[in-house]
C-alpha cells in the first residue's frame, strides 16, 4: 500500500472535495492519506499543493449513507493544526451572501432558525443562522397556509370502498386541489424574476417538495392532469413494477406464458392495448360458465362480434410470437409496429415514455445476462423491481413533484414545501441491529435488539442517541426545503386527526408568526374555495411589476 500511495503521489497537486458535509468518515480517511505528504514540510515537488473543501453543515441530510456533519467541522479543524504545524497558509471562509434567493426567503429562513429549538444540529458551533441576498429589492414572498386536518367524521376504513380510494374529503386529495387551482391561476399571470427581468411564470417554475413518496405525490399528480391539464413530471423516483403501464405489459407477458390465467387477460384487455371499457369487460367475465376460462368465453363471443374477433386475432398473434421471438423483440414488436407505445402515450401521457423505454432496456439487459424465455423475464422482473431515478429538467417545461433529498442542489422560483405531519422520527424506524459505541471498540459494540423489552441503559441511551440525530437532520431537511425557493415559497400542509407537535409547518408558523410587522393574516382563495393563513413580506421589497 505505501507503494501505491507513493505512485499516487507523484501525479496529485490539488484536492477538491465538493458537499464536504456529506462526506462520510471512510471518505474523510482516504481523502486524509492522500494529502498526508502534503504537510510533511519540506518536498522535492516544487509546486505548491492544495486541499480545497466546500461545505454546508446545515445542508447535511444524508446520514443514511454515512455522512456525519460535524465531520466537516472536525476535519477543518484538524487541516488548520495539520498547516500551521506545516508553516502554510491555512484560510477558513465563510460565505454569506446568497445569489439565489430573495430577501423575502432568507429572512423568513433566518427567522425560522432564530429559534434554538429549531436551530439544533443545524451547525456543530450553535452559530447564528444569517444571510444577506445580493437581489436587492426583487420581489419575493413566504406565504402560509393553514393545514388541512382530516375532518371526524371521515371514514378511511370503508370496506366498500376499492382498496386504494381515497376519499374526495381527505385531506391529501383537498391540498392537492388547492394547490393546483393555485398553479392554473398563477401560471401565465404571476410573475418570476430571471436575471433582472420580470417574466410570465411557467409550469418549469414550480417544484413541490415533499419528505416521502406517498399517497399525495399520487393525488397531486392526478388532479393537476385532470383538473387543468397542467404539464406535470410525476415522481421523481419509481419502482418500475409499479407504473401502470409496466403492469399491462407483463399482464400481456403472464397471458402469452399462459392464456389461461383469467386476471392478467382481464387486466390486458381494459390496458390501453385493447381499450375494452368495463361493460364489455363485465360481459365477457361476469356471464361466462362456471369453470369457462375467460380465453375460451372472448373467443366464444369473437365469433359474433367483430370488434371481439379483432381483439383475439391480435391476442393470437402474441401468443404465437411470444413462442418464436426473443423477450425484448416480442415487447418492441407490439410497442412499435402494433402501435402499443402510442396507445399508452394517448392514455398516460409523455411520462409513459420515459417507463416505457426502461422496461425496454431492463429487457435488453436480461435477454444478454438473465435467464432466457418470457416467463423467466417477468418472474425476474417481480422479484427485482428495479427503481428508475427520472431526470427532472426545468427546461422540459413541466412543475416538478421530488423529495428534500431529490431536489439537494436544485432550485426553483416558486417552491410549495408541503408538510405531511408524520413524526420527525418513528420508533419502528429503529435498527434492530446496532453498534454501541465502546472506548476500545474500533467501530462499536454490535447488538441484535428484536424487541425495545430486551433492552437496558445502554440502548435506550443509544435510541436516544438515533433519535436525536434523526431529528436534527429532520430541521436540516427543512432548512435545504426553504432554501430551494428563489422568488416565492409557499408552506402547506395535511394530516389526520391527531396533531403532531414540532413538525415543520407548526416550526415556520410559530416562528414567523411572532414577528408581527412583517408576517401577517392573510385569507387565500381559490376560485372554488378560500382559507387562512399568514404572508411573510419584507419592508422595502419591491413589488411585483417594479422590475
């Protein structure tokens, strides 16, 4: 190793370690052996060699890969003895001034972190949270709505109901209203400011931020479509088996292993491939003998009705070239030539695309390194259920839905930062195996915990250690949130019927709130309804239409 370390040597200068505050302490050693002949005074190298790190503590959220942010701290500290034991020139900067943001949103981000409770494990030093912007007087705006409660007379439990609905009254699906009735009457009429200059605002503008995936990305997603037909991203990250499209095409994989298998021929033939509706499909299954497969019925019912009839020869068709062609030529067969593509485009919209076309090459990848035939492809592709990360362009025009973590280094004009009233931290979230930290343990005490009654001080000490850290990272997520917004930043949030202290909508209202010059009731309206909440304006910020 000293001899690798050596060659390596030779060809180094200069270290640049970008996001220092996500650097995990692994990272943090080779980055230390590779600049350790950097401060060994005097050198045969001539040229002056330099390590460069830029961070942000208060932008470290990603613990889950390892990252600690008072590593960052600690490692300064440890350069800065490492030169001046060196006699070089060691230069802690600290940057301030924001390019991004208006003044409205940095002071409502520093008003929010006055607050020590909400400031903690923000920076290892309990420093003040300030920040000037260099936009002067551009218009900006922090406007809060109320939440949303769930009301006590919804039923989530209706066992009539299909087992995904969500109830129109629920809170996700009223917030999701509310925001895109919001969206239809800002975009083309409200303003953004780009490089000095005031511009109608676009759908590109927008990105609404979310801690996790859940039943609300879905809601908004769709009453954006349905409602306004607002260009829109979806997710930013999806399990490909769980787009409707891929479940149609390996519903058509399943009937052509298997033309008997009644569920996955139902499933096909009301996917956009045969666009049969649910009469014709109620007629085919419903009325069919006892032991008729559905295959025999709509072959029965082809013979009269040739709209049936149509159906089966292409059914036929499949069947016959899932038997003679490879799994990736079969599925581009009927998503080019038998116009599937363009059938799922009309119906789901562009995004399906995207879907469409990593289906296409997981099919590839299997076909060169997986097991041959249709059904071991789909088998496989259940098991696996690979996740496709989508890009989330700006320039493609449409309002974006991501998580805090997704949207690390993005930023917008206008941000929705949408809070869904869970728990900074749940106690099912802790690690049944976990490393006690020990004074002359290298790496900690390993313990297998299954049950929190099995435990002693010890690990509830560290639980509480876990805890505290999860929730200080929840504030950093929060403060990474407020700090994408450029121009505008609206908080909003939901949640059920018990409320849940110390969340971030409560955090930003409570704080900016109390300042009462410049936060004040506001009520906001739509054209189908209106509520409360508060508007954040800083003194001597121009207005829309002065710039």
């Amino acid at each position: 190793s000293a001899w690798v370390h050596y060659k390596l040597d030779q060809g180094i200068d200069h270290i640049l370690v970008d996001e220092a505050q996500d650097t995990s302490p692994r990272q943090w050693q080779i980055v230390k052996a590779l600049t350790d002949d950097f401060f060994a005074g005097e050198t045969a190298r001539i040229a002056g060699r330099t390590i460069f790190a830029v961070g942000d503590e208060k932008q470290s959220i990603y613990s889950f890969q390892g990252a600690r942010p008072e590593r960052f701290a600690d490692e300064g500290r440890d350069v800065s003895r490492r030169t001046r034991m060196a006699e070089a020139a060691f230069s802690p900067i600290r940057l301030l001034l924001s390019f991004r943001s208006t003044r409205d949103v940095l002071s409502a981000v520093d008003r929010v972190f006055l607050d020590p409770g909400n400031a903690r494990g923000l920076t290892p030093d309990g420093g003040e949270i300030v920040h000037a912007s260099n936009r002067g007087r551009e218009p900006g705006a922090v406007d809060i709505w109320e939440v949303i409660a769930a009301p006590p007379g919804l039923d989530e439990e209706d066992w009539t109901a299909p087992f995904d609905a969500v109830a129109e009254e629920a809170p996700i699906n009223m917030l999701a209203r509310r925001i895109a009735d919001t969206l239809a009457d800002w975009i083309g009429r409200e303003t953004v400011t780009e490089k000095g200059n005031a511009r109608p605002m676009e759908a590109g503008d927008v990105i609404v931020l979310v801690r996790k995936r859940d039943a609300f990305v879905n809601a908004l997603t769709r009453t954006l479509k349905q409602r306004h037909n607002l260009p829109v991203a979806g997710a930013d990250r999806l399990v490909l088996t769980k787009h409707i499209a891929v479940q149609d095409l390996m519903a058509l994989g399943r009937f052509a292993v298997l033309p008997e298998d009644d569920l996955s021929l139902a499933a096909l033939l009301k996917s956009p491939l045969f666009g049969l509706d649910e009469d014709s499909l109620f007629e085919l299954a419903a009325r069919r003998g006892e032991k008729q497969a559905l295959w025999a019925r709509l072959r029965d019912m082809a013979q009269t009705d040739e709209r049936l009839a149509t159906v089966v020869r292409r059914l036929e068709g499949a069947i016959s070239d899932a038997r003679g062609q490879s799994v990736y030529d079969f599925y581009a067969r009927i998503l080019g030539a038998g116009g599937g593509r363009r059938a799922f485009l009309a119906r789901l919209g562009a995004e399906a695309g995207e879907i469409i076309d990593e289906f296409l090459t997981f099919a590839l990848e299997q076909e060169e390194n997986g097991l041959p035939g249709l059904q071991a492809f789909v088998s496989t592709l259940e098991l696996e259920a690979p996740t496709v990360k989508r890009e989330q362009d700006k320039a493609r025009g449409e309002i974006r839905i991501m998580t805090v973590h997704a949207a690390k280094g993005l930023e917008a004009p206008v941000v929705f930062l949408v809070d869904g009233g869970s728990k900074p931290f749940n106690s099912n979230h802790m690690p049944k195996l976990r490393f006690l930290a020990g004074e002359h343990l290298v790496g900690g005490l390993p313990i297998w915990l299954p049950l929190k009654d099995l435990g002693n001080a010890l690990t509830e000490a560290d639980a509480e250690r876990i805890k505290s850290g999860a929730e200080e990272e929840y504030r950093r997520l929060l403060y990474v949130a407020m700090t994408r917004a450029a121009d505008r930043l609206v908080v909003c949030g939901y949640r059920g019927r018990q409320e849940v202290k110390d969340t971030w909508h409560p955090m930003i209202t409570t704080a900016l709130s109390a300042d009462e010059p410049r936060c004040v009731e506001t009520a906001f309206s739509t054209p189908g309804e209106s509520w409360q909440g508060f508007s954040w304006r800083e003194a001597g910020a121009a207005v829309a239409g002065e710039i």
